[in-house]
C-alpha cells in the first residue's frame, strides 16, 4: 500500500505586516504624545501677556501680584530709603574726622606756598603731597653754609614763615636733613651723618622758637644714603643737599586711633606709652 504524501504547509509571505502594523502604532502614539507637549496653554499665555503690557503701561504691580493703576495727574510717590547699618557711629566719625584733617592739611600747603612763593619760583623750594601728609623740600644752598650747619640770616625769614603756619596746627613734625656723598672730616662733624644731622636740629631748635610744640618736631640725619638724583654731577649733587620738612597726618590719625582704643580697652599694638 502506497504512504499518502504529507501536503506541504503554505508559507505565509505576509507576515512582515504585522511587525510594520505596530511600528506604526507607536509612531503615532509618539507624535501624539510630542503634540501634546508642545501644545501651548492659551490661558496661561494670556495671563502672562497681560501682565506684560500692564508692567510697560502707567500700572505697576502691587505685592501681591494684582496690577496697581497709577491716577494721572497725581504728585509722584517718592521712595523712602531703605536704612542701612552699613557704618557704625564711630567708623562715620572717622570718615569725617579723615575728611576735615585733609582740607586742614590743603590749607597748610596753601600758605606755606604763598609764604616761599619766591624762593618756589626760583626753584629752591618744592612742596609735594603725598599720602602721608606734605613734604617741603629746601635746598640747603639757601639755608646754610658750605660744610656748616648754622643758619644764614637770609633764610632765616623764610623758616619763620614756615614755623608760624605749622605753629597753629596739631600735626607732627618730621625734619629731616640731606647730603650728597662727598666726605667731610672735621673737628665738629667726622661725616655727614653727623653735619645732615645737626642741620635737622637747627631747623627743629628754630621752630620750637617759633612756637611749634616740641612733643611735635622730631629731627633725622639720613647723610648721603637718600639720594634724589646722581651724584656724579654738580647737579645732582645739589639737588641731593637739602632739608626735607615732613607735615605728617598720618601720624596723627594713628595717634587719635591709639588714644580711642586705649579709652576702650588698653591696646599693646598701637604703640601708646
């Protein structure tokens, strides 16, 4: 008996559809879900466009977000300052204290100049500020002698004029004196720093005549070791000899700290006696 033939199953060629079906279906669903996303709330642009042009029309917001109508005509509402504890009273007292000791030290300045107006415009005096207070530079071919610390009579007037304007202040007084680098060997002065020296001392002697309180001068002999310019030429040497008059505020400020904190509480580190 002959065996029947098994019929062969019939390939399904169609069966990509299904997967393309569902590929399908999701795609929509994902631009279904990016549109809605993107979908603008008609409302809430609504609300945020009115509170745009009432915020750039005569309305302002009030504090708790409803808009505010300004009524034409009507005196402007001026804005109170807000206080702000940004300076303490004794730090304001300072500033003030700083501001007055500078146009004290301008007014100073002013009259010395007008006192050696000449001797400025012959170039023998310089008056420089600096952060410190006001210099007066003075070349010494006007105060003294060669290799002598005794004052000449002519300079003397000029010194006077200076002791009478710093007599009527409270600023402390630094005298310094200069010289250039050639040597001296005398009996009375064995180098400079002793002739810079007691040059300083003269001038100091001379303002504490004057009515300048002593507690205030203070002299310095730097010799040779200041230099303002070369001393190679015959120049620059004489611009080297000269005796520098220090007005310090500086000073001062730190000696009115010094005497605050020391009411306070006793303080090691501003240097009070």
């Amino acid at each position: 008996m002959a065996r029947k033939r098994r019929e062969e199953e019939h390939e399904n060629h169609e069966r990509w559809l299904v997967s393309y079906a569902d590929f399908i279906t999701l795609l929509f669903a994902f631009f279904v879900v990016m549109y809605a996303i993107s979908s603008v709330n008609e409302g809430k642009y609504k609300v945020l466009s009115n509170s745009l042009t009432n915020a750039f029309k005569n309305t302002t917001g009030a504090p708790g977000g409803q808009p505010m109508a300004v009524i034409e005509g009507a005196p402007p509402v001026t804005a109170k300052p807000m206080f702000k504890p940004d300076k303490l009273p004794e730090q304001a007292k300072a500033e003030e204290k700083k501001v007055q000791e500078r146009q004290k030290m301008k007014s100073v300045a002013n009259n010395i100049m007008d006192a050696l107006q000449p001797l400025v415009a012959q170039g023998k005096v310089r008056l420089l500020e600096t952060s410190r207070g006001v210099t007066i530079e003075i070349n010494d071919s006007i105060l003294f002698p060669a290799g002598q610390s005794r004052l000449q009579p002519a300079s003397s007037s000029a010194m006077g004029a200076i002791a009478q304007v710093l007599a009527s202040t409270d600023f402390p007084i630094t005298i310094e004196g200069h010289t250039d680098n050639v040597p001296i060997a005398t009996p009375q002065f064995p180098s400079n720093w002793e002739l810079s020296a007691m040059r300083a001392t003269t001038v100091l002697r001379l303002f504490n005549d004057s009515g300048v309180g002593a507690e205030r001068l203070t002299a310095i002999g730097y010799g040779e070791t200041r230099p303002l310019e070369t001393n190679t030429t015959v120049e620059g040497r004489a611009r080297n000899r000269r005796v520098s008059i220090l007005i310090d505020s500086t000073a001062l400020r730190n000696q009115l700290k010094c005497r605050t904190s020391w009411r306070v509480k006793p303080s090691l580190q501003c240097g009070c006696p």
